[in-house]
C-alpha cells in the first residue's frame, strides 16, 4: 500500500509541475505581448483601451517595443528628431498619437503608413518642422495639430495640398515663417486661410521664360538654316549660270548661210 500511495504521489506531483509549467510559460507569453514599454507608464481601461504614456523621457528614439493592443501613445516632450519610415508598423488599433514638444525637423516618407485606417488624431505641435513630406501623410485621414512649427511656404507646399487626405481643418496650422518667393506676403499667414497667395508664381515666370527662349532658339535655327539654304542655292546658280556662259558658242543657221554667200 504503500509503494502504491508513493506512485500515484509521484504521478500526481509530475502532473502538478507540467501544469504549472504550462501556465508560467503562457502567462510569460501574454506579458511579452502585452506589456509595457521599458520606461514607460501604461494604463488600460474597458471604455479607452491602453494608453502607453512615455513622456519627458529624452527620448532621441521612437521605443519598438510598443505593444500592439496600444490606442494611444504619449511621446511629448522628448528629444525626438526624426519619424523614419514605418516608425508605427504593428499597431493596428492606434487612434491617437502625440509627438508634441519635440525637436522633429524629419518625417521620412510613410512615416504614419499603416496608420491610416485607425488613426483619427495626430499631434505634431512645436516641433521644428519647415518643410512639408506628403509622402509621410501617405493614406492618413487623421485630424493633426501642426501649429507652432517653423513652416516654409513654398511652391512644392501649394502644389502637393490637393493631395494630402489630412483633415482640412489641420491644414490651418501650417503659418509661413518664411516663404519663397519672399515678397508675397506670406509670412505669419495660415497657409490654408490665404486664398489670394501663389507661390508658384516665380516656377511660372521661370517656365514662360524658358519657352519662350526655347521658341527663340527653334525661331534662330529656323531662319539660320533658310538663310544658308538660299545663300547655297544662290552661289549654285551663279556658277551654273558662269559655266554655262564659258561654254563655246555653235554659229547658227543665219551665219553659216552668210560665211558661204562670201566665200562664193
């Protein structure tokens, strides 16, 4: 009896241990895909999902392991200086995102890709943004706070505004603190708001001047070559004529009538 209480013990016990092997590894799998950034503050709650707040850090990078059940992250006040391409992949539930207070001078092209479906709003305030990337909006429909950055309004900004699927309204915040070119008044107004400004006025003046010296150079050519046509056909024609004038003369019927009536 006993050896058979010893059995079923020892069976029991390795029982136990295999299961309770199984659930440390499986909560250590849940934790790894879950958890929270290393240094930043987490919360979770049933009506706003997890928010990942990683603010005042000095951070010079943007963290990759944020986890991909987050909906809103808190990257403000860091030292971040670039948003390189796909800095956000793998977060398919994100809808709110704050760069705020930054020293963000780059955003490499599809910088929010995958984004697009999710995101609805996008915090870009007092960077060091100057020039507008379309290409890092690629797909985003998201409503963003670009204010109080160092914008540079130029022809590239005009033409590529059609283009951007940015809420409307977030356009707004681009105000030119410089322009080009520099004397259209430009500076200090919302980009969006001035109707009147086209900075594309000197790219037009430039293209109208290089077809018209384009049309000039065909119009030389043109008449440069007519010129040489009928210079060649002239001297041609005055050496034929020449030739022909220098050829021996055959006496016609009249002179040879009368050369005979003398002889005779």
């Amino acid at each position: 009896m006993h050896l058979l209480a010893s059995g079923w013990l020892l069976r029991h016990s390795v029982v136990m241990c295999l299961l309770l092997h199984s659930v440390v590894l499986m909560t250590c799998f849940h934790h790894a895909a879950t958890s929270c950034s290393q240094g930043c503050y987490c919360s979770e709650s049933d009506s706003r999902g997890k928010t990942v707040r990683c603010s005042n850090l000095r951070l010079t990078e943007i963290p990759q392991d944020l986890p991909n059940d987050t909906r809103r992250i808190y990257l403000d006040f860091n030292l971040l200086t670039e948003v390189p391409s796909n800095a956000f992949q793998g977060l398919p539930l994100l809808s709110e995102l704050d760069l705020s207070n930054n020293e963000l001078a780059k955003l490499e092209q599809g910088a929010f890709r995958s984004l697009g479906p999710s995101l609805t709003f996008l915090d870009l305030s007092s960077n060091k943004l100057v020039n507008f990337n379309p290409e890092a909006f690629e797909g985003l429909r998201a409503r963003a706070n670009l204010t109080n950055n160092p914008w540079h309004c130029d022809c590239s900004l005009q033409m590529s505004m059609p283009h951007i699927d940015l809420e409307p309204l977030s356009l707004t915040g681009i105000v030119c603190e410089t322009s080009d070119p520099p004397d259209v008044g430009a500076e200090g107004v919302p980009f969006l708001l001035a109707q009147d400004l086209d900075l594309c006025v000197v790219m037009k003046k430039t293209t109208d001047v290089a077809m018209l010296v384009t049309m000039f150079g065909w119009f030389t050519m043109v008449i440069s070559y007519l010129v040489y046509y009928v210079r060649h056909n002239t001297e041609d024609a005055r050496r034929h004529l020449e030739y022909l004038k220098s050829l021996p003369t055959k006496p016609g019927p009249s002179e040879a009538s009368s050369t005979v009536s003398t002889m005779v």
